[in-house]
C-alpha cells in the first residue's frame, strides 16, 4: 500500500526518479486518473484510497487538483497496463457516494518522453474511460 502524497513532493520526487531512470536506463510511467463528476474533491480522495492498495510501496501515489496520479518505478507501459487493469477492476466493483466516469491516461519514460511535463501532457491526451477501457495490460491506457 502506498502512501498518498501531496502533488508538490508527488511533483519533486517525480522529477527526481526521472532523472535517476535516465542515468539507469530504467522504465518510468506516469499515470493520470481524473474523476469526471460535479465535486471531484471527495471522488479523488476515494480513488486514492483504493489505488493505494493496488500499489508497490515503491510507486508513488499523489491526490491533486481533480486528478489522481501514480508513478510505477521500474514499469513500462505494457506492464502498466497490468496495473491500471487491476485497479480498474477495483474501481468499477466499488460503491461511490456518487456515480462516476473515471478517465485515465499513461505515458511512459523514456518512450513518452523524458520530463514531467512531457509525460504528463502525453498521458492526458491518451485518457480514455475506465468503463471502457479494454482489460489488455497492453499499450496505451
């Protein structure tokens, strides 16, 4: 279970890991969740809380404004997949206090990009829904 960060040290520490990936040839994927419902506050709050347990005490988990982020260390995106599947499963069997859409995107370090800004921008304009999301753990979430 991993512990939920505010989105400045998420941000920090982010930028941190991507630059010691660079230095090791490692995988980093930056993954986005963004609740779409009127008070996305308390939506976001409850879907950390159930990430965190789909986490590696490893992975970084941050609750901002509105979006849900995650850092799988060593991960790339076929093997995020796997991830986002299992928390999509956890996400789709579980009672919110109001209905909602999830929207959720991935990029990945190196392939994506090698900044935060970069990868985040990237994994936005590849959000597609949970609801409809194939359960592949493969490509682009």
């Amino acid at each position: 279970m991993s512990d939920v960060l505010s989105q400045e040290t998420f941000d920090f520490v982010l930028a941190n890991e991507l630059k010691r990936a660079a230095r090791s040839q490692n995988f980093v994927t930056l993954v986005l969740m963004e609740p779409r419902v009127g008070d996305r506050s308390d939506a976001v709050r409850e879907i950390a809380v159930l990430v965190s347990r789909e986490l590696r005490e490893t992975d970084l988990l941050a609750a901002g404004e509105g979006v849900v982020s995650m850092v799988l260390l060593d991960t790339d995106l076929q093997n995020s997949g796997r991830v986002i599947d299992r928390v999509a499963a956890r996400l789709q069997n579980y009672q919110f206090t109001a209905p909602l859409d999830i929207a959720v995107g991935a990029a990945c370090c190196p392939t994506d990009g090698a900044d935060t800004d970069t990868l985040r921008r990237v994994a936005m304009s590849t959000r597609t829904d949970l609801a409809r999301r194939p359960n592949r753990g493969t490509a682009h979430a």
